[in-house]
C-alpha cells in the first residue's frame, strides 16, 4: 500500500512538474525574444513580470521537492502532537 501511495504522489509531482518546466521555459523565451525590442519603460515592466512569473514557479518547484525530501523517497513529517 505504500509501495502505491509513494507511486502516485510521484506521478501527480511529476505531472505537477511538467508545466513548471513548460512556464519557465516561456518566460526564458519571452525576455530574450520580446525584452530587446521594447523601449526600457516598457521592458523593465515585462522583466518585473516575468521576475514574478519565475518567483512563483521556483516557489512551487520548491514545494513539490520538500514533498520528495528533495528527490529522494517520499517524506511527510509527522503531525505536530
């Protein structure tokens, strides 16, 4: 039973990852495709953006890997008692 628990926690962290992989490579794409031909008015504002868009993607890449213990085996803490 663990066995299967550990196996789907690790398909829905991979299927969360996939898009994770998918956005930041976007935003990568979107700074050096759109960035050199803006005025710096209108760059600095979608280099503020894509900055955010990047910040959160890390946020939840960070969280599925504390889910892994950092990409080992699955690992929960135990409740607080």
């Amino acid at each position: 039973m663990a066995v299967e628990c550990d196996t789907n926690v690790q398909e829905y962290l991979h299927e969360l990852r996939q898009p994770l992989n998918v956005i930041g490579l976007a935003t990568g794409n979107l700074r050096s495709a759109l960035c050199p031909g803006l005025g710096k008015e209108q760059a600095d504002y979608l280099i503020a953006k894509l900055d955010r868009i990047d910040e959160q993607v890390a946020r939840i890449a960070s969280l599925a890997d504390q889910l892994t213990g950092d990409g080992g085996p699955l690992f929960f803490a135990a409740p607080a008692v």
